[in-house]
C-alpha cells in the first residue's frame, strides 16, 4: 500500500469539479476516509457539488482482510467508469466452502451461481486494501484531508455547521456526514445535540454491544505450489466452523496471490463498550494491530483447507506469512440506530449501522447508502434551508432502513449458524439441506437492492429478478429558475 500518494488524483475516473458559485450548491463536509466515504466522495465527484473528505488517519493506509461484493454494488463501479480495474482487481465467487469437522472436508457449498442469472452477474472477493487504493485514486488530493480527527460540530441551523479539529483548525459546510465508523465522533456529537434537546431515540443512548472478537490478516503474495487453492480463477472462499469450539475461521484467495484470512470468536455473552476498562471509545476498535499476538497464539493450531494435502496449512502458517503490521484485532459491534440524522448532519455506513460481519454485507450497504444519500443530496433546491436538508435525510433513511432491516436479520442468522450449540447445529443441517427455491429466494431477497446513480448514465440491469423501487432515483436536481424581461423576449 505504498503506492497511496503516488498515484493519488490520477485515475481518470474523476474529472475535476466545474462549480458554478451562483448555483449555491451545498458545500458537503464527508468525515472518514473509509470505503464509504470515499464512494460517496466518487459519486459527488461526478456534480457540481462542492465537497472534502478529512479522515483522521495521518497516512491513506487500509487494514483488515477481503471484502464480498455481490453484484449488488457493480452499478457503481460501472457509472463510474472503473468497473473494468475493480473487477481485475478482484476475483470471482461462486461458492462459499464450508467444513464442519475441522478436517479440510468440505461438508456443504452455498453456491451462488444463481446470482449470474437473478441479478445478471456474479460476485466479486477483493482484498479490502486493494479496493481501497481504487477508490482513494478517484479522489483528487486537493479534496481529501489527513490527520483530521474530529474534536466537535456546531450546528448553527440556517448558517451552515463548524466541524473543530484536534489540530486546532476548523472548517464549514452546509451538510455535514459521518461517514467514521462505529465509534462515529459526528454521530457522538450529534446524539449529544439531540439528548440535550430531548430528540433522541431511547433505544439509541446505549454503549455499542458486541458478542464477537475477531483477528484478520492478510499474508504475502504466496507460491501456488504451497497453497494450490491460489491456481484456481474464482475465490477460493472457505468457511470453517469449530467443532464444540465458539470459533469460525475465513481464508479468501486473492488475483494478488494472497490469503485473506479471519479468525471469529463468539464471546459467552453479549458485552459493550463501558464494559471494557478502557473506556476511551475506538482505541482498541480500528483496524491495527493492537492486542493481536495473544489471539494469534490461540489460535495457530486450527486447520486450513490449501489444496495441498501433502503439507497441510493452519491458521499459524497464514500469520507467519503476514507482516505483522498487517494483523489487527477488533470487536465487531452489532447494532442498527433509529437515529441517522439531526438538523444539518447525516450518518451512513457502520456509523448508523454497524452489522456482524457473519453476513458479509457490511461494506456492501456502506457502499449502497453512499449512492442514495448522493441522490438526495444532489436532489436539494438551491441555497437548501435546514428543513430541506432534513426532508432529504428523512427520505435517504426511509428508502435505506428495510435494506438495513433485513442485512441485520441475515447476519443475526449466520451469525447464530456459526457460533456453535444445539439452535447452531439445527440451522446448519437446514442450510445443507435447504431445497432449489428456499436457497432462490433467500438470493432475492437481498440483492434486488441494487441501487444506481440517479445522476450519471444509467447501466443495464441483466438480472432476471428486477431490482427494487428506488425513490432516489426519481429525485431529479430542480432546474434552476431564470428571471428576465419579457419586452426583451
């Protein structure tokens, strides 16, 4: 990932910004540099739509392990004129692998060859900093800041809203989004607002709960003749379950010649984040290597199905094969607020709804809430007021929400599949033997969200099942008013 400043800005994707100041368009102020973020950057990147991103990392540096994409998500690699890069980038997925006896046996397939013909194409696995440096290039420098962590937001109503910096400086914007993850500084100061105010959801003044722990990593590019799996053109996709054991454990391959790996453990019961002694929100929840080596050890022992069955692999082989800087341990919250908006501000992605990464649709409706928020935005009068943009929010929340929904209750439900016990063991004998139509409409059922870009060239949809109704795609920009003298006509 060294090649972040290098080529930053020079994709030629993104076209610089023509912004015609009588317009008056809102000035929109993105805080996080995620994979969210910077898809909705892309996407205003594309209008007249002033914006800058400020992530507080001092370096564009992207840890963890392999992003799932179904074709949900191609729409806006392709109106963005990078799905060609995006897809060599990456490598398909068919099946997900999945051993139950710890014996690098496959028990069962989740195949998902049916998506081809439902949603007109199939999915994709690419290393989560791969897709990163992709999206980041279609940023130009002059629009994205380091080193920017949030200290507060002030609000002013019709006046725009401040965001202050810990390096003491501070900029305005009309909309501010918070786009910084589970721990959401924009969403902290927001919910203090509101409280204060007396608007706040009772069930969203909670510390953040987590049932689950996990390690991920990503190796060096490795010999094929050592791991065989890599000489195979789809993703090798493998799930391995404990047995009698609360863990689970991914390998992913990658077109880069790399493992992705993830190790999940299933704490006895749920905790939160005042449960922890270190109550300093986010310290030990980012993507680093903080705490890992005591989880590395614990878990070296465990079996990794390679294709080599001559000199089998374990987890322990993929950690000595990863640069430690590139191993992190985190907590994975679990939880979807009410709240996503007050006056001026907006969440999306794990700020407002932070899922169990059993579903592996996480990064998927960041990505697809950074299409319809960009809709709204981009819908607004001119010189919008505070109530046009709540109207706006209202509307990227009412359409986003039933998605949201159902992603949380599939990943409630692999997540329970996964952990281990009886309720367990009865959902992975139903999945393994879930009949043709069951697995089609489970496949319906979340990917006819495939969200397009209501202000750029619509792509063709393929699919045999039609996407949902999108509103925001009908939210057309109002023209503009002209005034003149009708003698002069």
């Amino acid at each position: 990932m060294t090649n972040h400043l290098t080529q930053h800005g020079s994709s030629q994707a993104s076209p610089p910004q023509h912004v015609d100041p009588s317009k008056k368009r809102p000035k929109v102020l993105i805080i996080g540099g995620g994979l969210g973020g910077l898809s909705l950057g892309m996407l205003l990147q594309q209008t007249d739509i002033p914006y800058e991103i400020f992530e507080r990392a001092s370096e564009p540096k992207a840890l963890g392990s392999a992003i799932v994409l179904s074709a949900a998500t191609d729409a806006l690699f392709k109106q963005c004129k990078i799905y060609d890069e995006f897809a060599s980038l990456g490598k398909k997925v068919h099946a997900l692998q999945v051993i139950a006896n710890e014996q690098r046996r496959v028990d069962y397939k989740m195949d998902f060859s049916s998506q081809e013909e439902l949603l007109g194409a199939i999915g994709h696995v690419i290393a989560r900093p791969v897709l990163h440096d992709l999206l980041f290039r279609q940023i130009p420098k002059d629009r994205i800041h380091m080193n920017k962590k949030v200290l507060s937001t002030d609000d002013q109503s019709d006046k725009g809203i401040t965001v202050t910096f810990s390096d003491g400086t501070s900029t305005t914007g009309d909309i501010l989004i918070g786009a910084d993850g589970a721990y959401s500084a924009v969403r902290q100061n927001l919910f203090k607002r509101l409280k204060a105010q007396n608007k706040l959801a009772a069930a969203d003044d909670v510390p953040l709960p987590y049932s689950t722990i996990c390690l991920v990593g990503q190796t060096r590019p490795l010999d094929p003749a050592l791991f065989p799996h890599l000489l195979k053109d789809d993703c090798q996709f493998v799930k391995t379950l404990g047995e009698n054991k609360p863990w689970v454990w991914i390998t992913l391959t990658t077109a880069q010649g790399t493992v992705c790996w993830s190790i999940v453990r299933f704490v006895e019961e749920s905790h939160t984040s005042m449960d922890d002694k270190n109550k300093d929100a986010g310290v030990d929840q980012e993507w680093g290597p903080e705490a890992a080596e005591a989880m590395c050890n614990e878990v070296r022992h465990f079996p990794v199905m390679s294709g080599n069955e001559s000199s089998p692999w374990s987890v322990g082989d993929l950690i000595d094969h990863t640069p430690k800087d590139l191993i992190s341990k985190v907590k994975l919250e679990e939880i979807v607020f009410q709240t996503w908006f007050g006056g001026r501000t907006v969440l999306m992605g794990d700020a407002c709804h932070k899922l169990s990464p059993a579903g592996g649709v996480g990064c998927q409706n960041a990505m697809q809430d950074a299409i319809v928020l960009a809709n709204w935005i981009n819908a607004l009068p001119s010189s919008p007021t505070t109530e046009d943009i709540e109207k706006a929010f209202q509307s990227y929340q009412d359409e986003r929400m039933p998605f949201i929904t159902a992603a949380a209750n599939s990943t409630r439900f692999f997540s329970t599949m996964a952990s281990g016990g009886i309720v367990a063991n009865i959902i992975r004998f139903c999945v393994k033997h879930m009949p043709e139509w069951a697995k089609r409409r489970m496949v319906v059922t979340l990917a006819r969200n495939r969200p397009q870009c209501s202000f750029l060239p619509l792509v063709e949809d393929k699919g045999s099942i039609p996407p949902a109704f999108q509103p925001s795609l009908f939210a057309a920009k109002p023209k503009m008013t002209v005034s003149y003298d009708a003698a002069s006509v």
